[in-house]
C-alpha cells in the first residue's frame, strides 16, 4: 500500500511539472529567438537604409564594405537585391538557406519577415530575416539576414537540462516526502495488521499504538484496542464460564452416580438391573463430556508459556499406560523412536493429551488383531509425533469434520466418547506452534501427524545436579 501512496504522489508531482514546465520550456525557446531576431531585424533595417541611396545611384562600394564589416565582426552572412531579385551586394558568408525564397517574397512584397518563430534544440534550420528597402514609398529590394542557429539551440537547450535536473530535484524530494508521509499515514495500519496477527496467532495482549498518523487512524486503532479489550474479555468470561460449570456439575453428577448406584441391590427384575446399568454409564458419559469441556477451556488459554520436552520420553510413557488396554482389546500398541531424546516447544501437557486422545481413539476404532503404532521422529524443523492404526480410517469428508466440537462420524455414534478429543488436541498443538495432519492410510486406517517446533535441551542449572555422597 505504501508504493501506491508514493506512485501515487509521485504520478501527481510529474504531471504538475509537466503542467508547469513545458509551457516554461516554449516560453524560453521563443524568448530566445525572438531576441535573435530583434537583433537581425534591426541590423537589416540599418542596412536597407544604407542600401536605398546605393540602389539609386548603383554605386555599391560603401554598401559592400558595410556588409563585409559586419560578417567579419559577428560571422553573419547579409545580400542586398533588388526588386528583380538580382543580388546587388552579399557578404563573403552568404549562403542562401531554408527559408531565404519565402523571405524575399514578403520583403520585396513591403513587409518585414523573420523565421522559424521558435527555434528548437533539434531542428538546425538558420533564423532567417529580411527587410524591404524602401524609397518615397517604393519598394526597391530587400535585406536578408541569415543566422546559424547553433548558439541559440545550445542556449535553449541549456535552459531545457536545467529545468529538467530541477525537475529530477524536485521529484526526489518529492520521493522521499512521500515515503516519510506514506509512512506516517500507513503506520497505525501496518501496527494494526501486525497486532491482528499476533491476536490471531493467540497474543490476546497485543494492542496497537495509537499515537502516531492521521486523526482518523489513530481513532482507528483506538476503537480497535476497546474491541480487543471486549473481545478479549467476553472469551476470558465464556471459558472461564465453561471451567466453572464443568467443575461445579462434577459435585452433582458424582452425587447423582452414588445414589444411582445404590439402586442397584433393590432391582431383582432383569429389566430393571438393565436399565440401572444404563444409568450409569450416561452418567459416566456426562462426566466425560464435563472432563473434556474443562480440558478444552484450560487448552484454549493464550496464557499458557511454551516449555521444552523430550517427546520421545513422553510418546514412551504414554505408549506404557495404553499398552494394558491395548493387549485387553487383543491388539498390538508399539513405539518406534531413536534412543536420542527428541525435544519439542510446547505448551504444558500438550504431548501428553494429544497422545492420549490420539491413542484413545486408535485403540477404540481398531479392531482386533489390529496395530497402532506410534513414531517419533524430527522432521522440517522440528519434531513429529505420528499414530497410525490399521482401522476403518475416515473418508475425505470425515477428516475435514473431524476437529469440529462434538462431531462424531455417523458410523461410531454408539461408541463412548464426547466428539471433543480432536478438538482439544488441535487446540493443545495450535497454541504450541505446531499442526496436526490426518490423512487416510493405505491399504487402510488413519494416520493423525503432530508436528512441534523443534528446540534445544533447557540448560540444567548447579541446583538441578545431585550432590555426589562420600563414601
């Protein structure tokens, strides 16, 4: 935007200096002529007084020294002829040149004549003049005068040359004020484009400066901070409403389950046991659901400070507590990483529960007899944690759903679970930096990718080293 404001000016600045100084530069040219040809014309008026007596009485001696004078002086050629045309007297420079015929013509018709009106730097065509000699009202001949043009170009040229380097001083200085104005108008909006990217990238304390550009832009970026602050504002109050709710319904629903439960040695009936036993577990599933709500409220937290783990050390942990479930369901849960710790920036946790989730619903969704398998690798830059199963996967539809909140694909809705495991993983690696990927295996199952940015091991301090005991 800052290049079109400086083009902009700029295109402005030119055509007001075209404006200004082409008719300048015609101004010039033709003041320059016309004083060369005042000149001339009153140099040949001189000599068609000097020539009139000459013509009358053919006695040409003085008119020829005359002229032959002034050529030696100032290197202009000058003729004298008469009404047929004849010269009578010329000067040894005389040359007869552009211009010189239709001269003669309105001199010997009684007027005076001079040409070109302007004279311009690329056009070497002489000035040419010429006068009629007259005597008691009769014309007798004509004066013509003809000049070389080249001091008079060079000098109009030369006036050109300075008004364009004027020109070209003007347009850099009106180059670099525009930069500095384009600048100090387009500032408050590069500060709130890069503000707008910071809060999106979950910085909810970024706000814009507003004491600098135009009054309009600064109230601007004021109204813009009041929305950021609002905004900012109602999230804290909506999540910190989620947190809330989600821990206060806990008392109750933990209530709830006891009494449910001690309804279970007064049922005799089988329909009535049944029934008991599905009380319990929709209560099991509404503590889910509250459990995952509060995890996803305390993942979305912009307050969160990134910390460096070993995600290999996690991954392998994880696969650890899984592992039990894993043989219970007859399936086959596996780590593959290299024995180097792999270290990843993240937000507290975030390895954890991602996996967890991940792995959740590797083991729910595969069958059995099946695989999944965890790897941990580095990758661009930094570290990738991928959970493969060989399970019925998702279609492409499916996987574009996937992280939205309590979505659940058609097929699994009788299988326990709240639809919010995605969402909080894609909410825990968002907030780290990173992305999740999920993508179709082959020949079957689903591949869920989280990458981390990479990062070194945090120095360990003197206090972190275990004293060495004497022996």
């Amino acid at each position: 935007m800052r290049r079109r404001l400086v083009i902009s000016y700029l295109l402005l600045m030119v055509l007001v200096l075209l404006a200004l100084e082409t008719p300048l530069a015609l101004t010039l040219a033709s003041r320059e002529t016309d004083r060369l040809r005042a000149d001339r014309l009153a140099d040949a008026t001189r000599f068609a007084s000097l020539a009139g007596p000459a013509l009358r009485t053919d006695v040409t001696g003085p008119l020829v020294g005359e002229l032959d004078s002034y050529d030696e002086l100032y290197g202009i050629g000058t003729a004298v002829v008469d009404r047929d045309r004849r010269t009578v007297a010329e000067s040894a420079s005389w040359r007869a040149g552009p211009g010189t015929a239709a001269a003669l013509d309105t001199a010997l018709s009684g007027l005076q004549s001079s040409a070109p009106d302007s004279v311009w730097p690329w056009v070497d065509d002489p000035v040419v003049v010429a006068v009629p000699i007259n005597d008691g009202g009769e014309v007798l001949g004509a004066v013509v005068i003809t000049t070389d043009s080249e001091r008079i170009r060079r000098t109009v040229l030369a006036w050109w040359l300075l008004l364009a380097v004027v020109g070209v001083v003007v347009v850099v200085a009106c180059v670099l004020l525009a930069f500095g104005l384009a600048g100090w108008v387009l500032r408050p909006v590069t500060e709130l484009d890069a503000v707008t990217h910071e809060i999106a990238e979950g910085d909810r304390g970024a706000r814009v400066q507003h004491r600098w550009g135009p009054p309009e832009l600064r109230r601007l970026a004021a109204s813009f901070n009041h929305m950021a602050d609002a905004v900012s504002d109602v999230m804290d109050r909506q999540r910190a409403f989620v947190a809330h709710a989600s821990h206060q319904l806990r008392n109750p629903l933990t209530a709830l389950r006891l009494r449910v439960e001690e309804l279970g040695p007064s049922l005799h009936d089988e329909e009535g046991r049944a029934e008991h036993q599905f009380a319990l577990e929709e209560t099991d599933r509404l503590a889910q659901v509250l459990d995952a709500l509060l995890t996803l409220a305390r993942a979305e937290r912009a307050e969160n400070e990134r910390t460096t783990v070993d995600a290999g050390a996690v991954a392998a942990s994880r696969v650890t507590a899984w592992e039990p479930l894993a043989r219970r369901r007859d399936l086959t849960l596996r780590l593959v990483a290299s024995d180097d710790p792999t270290y990843a920036r993240t937000v507290p946790t975030a390895i954890d529960q991602a996996l967890d989730a991940l792995i959740d619903n590797a083991v729910k969704f595969t069958g059995s007899g099946g695989e999944v398998t965890v790897t941990v690798r580095r990758s661009g830059g930094g570290t990738s944690l991928e959970v493969r199963d060989d399970g019925p996967g998702m279609t492409v539809s499916q996987l574009g759903q996937a992280t939205e909140r309590f979505w659940r694909a058609p097929q699994v809705q009788n299988v326990d679970g709240a639809g919010l495991g995605l969402t909080i993983v894609a909410v825990l690696v968002d907030a780290s930096g990173g992305r999740l990927t999920m993508r179709r295996a082959h020949p079957r199952g689903l591949v869920a990718q989280l990458w981390f940015p990479g990062a070194e091991p945090e120095p360990t301090t003197p206090s972190d080293v275990p004293e060495a005991v004497g022996s």
